[in-house]
C-alpha cells in the first residue's frame, strides 16, 4: 500500500500476514504511523528491517542503498539437494545446454526420486524475487515441468551450482 499524508508525503507498507513493512522520508511520519497502528492493533516494532519474507535487507546510508537477497533460502536449497560442498558454476545454464524434450518414456525423470517440479518452483521464486540474473535459465526449465528428463534435472542442479558461487548477490536499489 502506498499511503499519503496530509502534507503530501508517501508512506509505503508492505503487508503479508501478521508482518508489516514500513517505510518513509522521515522516522517522525513512521512514528505517527506506529502509534495508530498501535491504538487499534496489538503491534511490536523490531526496528529497522534486517529480514522479511526470507529476503535479507541491508542498508547502506552512506551511499544511500538498500540491497535485498536470499543467501539463506539459497543455502537451505543447496543442502536440501546435498550439494553444500558443489563445485561452483560460471553461468546459470551453459550454452552447450540444449535442453530438448523427451523423445519416449524411458527418458522421463522419475519424479518420485527426483522433484524437479518443487527445484524449478523454488529457482522461479528466487528469479522473481532477488535474482534476476537466472530468470533465463529458470524460464527455459520451467518448459519442461510436465515431462523433465535428467538431461533437465542436471540442469536445474547446475543452477543451484551457479548460486553456490554467488549466494550474496541480489538487488541493489538506489537513493533516487
């Protein structure tokens, strides 16, 4: 929600759930804000945002910056698929992957051993939300969510391995 007040200026909330995030030109405008929030809500305030929605905020007021990633969504992925301690990759998807669909049945990965679908779901929700830089990759597996062979499901782990070297980056916005 984008608010205004009287004098004009915005006031953006970010609401999921139970979690709210504020933000403003001015603590004094946040400070109002609070405490109607607070006369009509129960409300804690845990200061400045570190976390929300498993994104990490960090601020850097000096260059006027705020910067949002996911290196621990990225870690819990690289341990739920044992590969903690994989060689880290380059590039997303690698040109030599020319992903192609299945010809015949026995091609098809088994999706009770492997979940490609749940992988693929988890890179979509990174590439909407902190990296964009695999968007690409991820759009070319999604194409074959229906009917993945190993030859996508290796894929998808070389992803995983590109964000085993890179789990720090995200989206850096700037002061203007």
């Amino acid at each position: 929600y984008v608010l205004r007040t009287k004098a004009g200026e915005k006031i953006y909330l970010l609401v999921y759930v139970d979690d709210i995030l504020m933000a403003a030109k001015s603590n004094k405008i946040l400070d109002a804000l609070e405490a109607k929030l607070k006369s009509a809500f129960e409300l804690r305030n845990l200061g400045e945002a570190k976390f929300f929605l498993g994104m990490e905020i960090k601020r850097d007021r000096s260059a006027r910056t705020v910067t949002i990633s996911q290196p621990r969504m990225i870690a819990d992925l690289l341990s739920q698929y044992e590969m903690k301690d994989c060689k880290a990759r380059a590039v997303p998807l690698s040109p030599s992957d020319g992903l192609t669909a299945a010809t015949s049945e026995e091609e098809l990965l088994d999706t009770t051993q492997f979940t490609y679908s749940s992988l693929v779901g988890s890179l979509l929700y990174l590439s909407n939300s902190t990296r964009p830089d695999i968007v690409y990759a991820v759009n070319k597996l999604a194409r074959y969510m229906a009917a993945p062979t190993e030859e996508h499901w290796l894929a998808a782990k070389g992803v995983l391995r590109y964000l085993a070297g890179t789990p720090n980056l995200g989206i850096t916005y700037g002061g203007n």
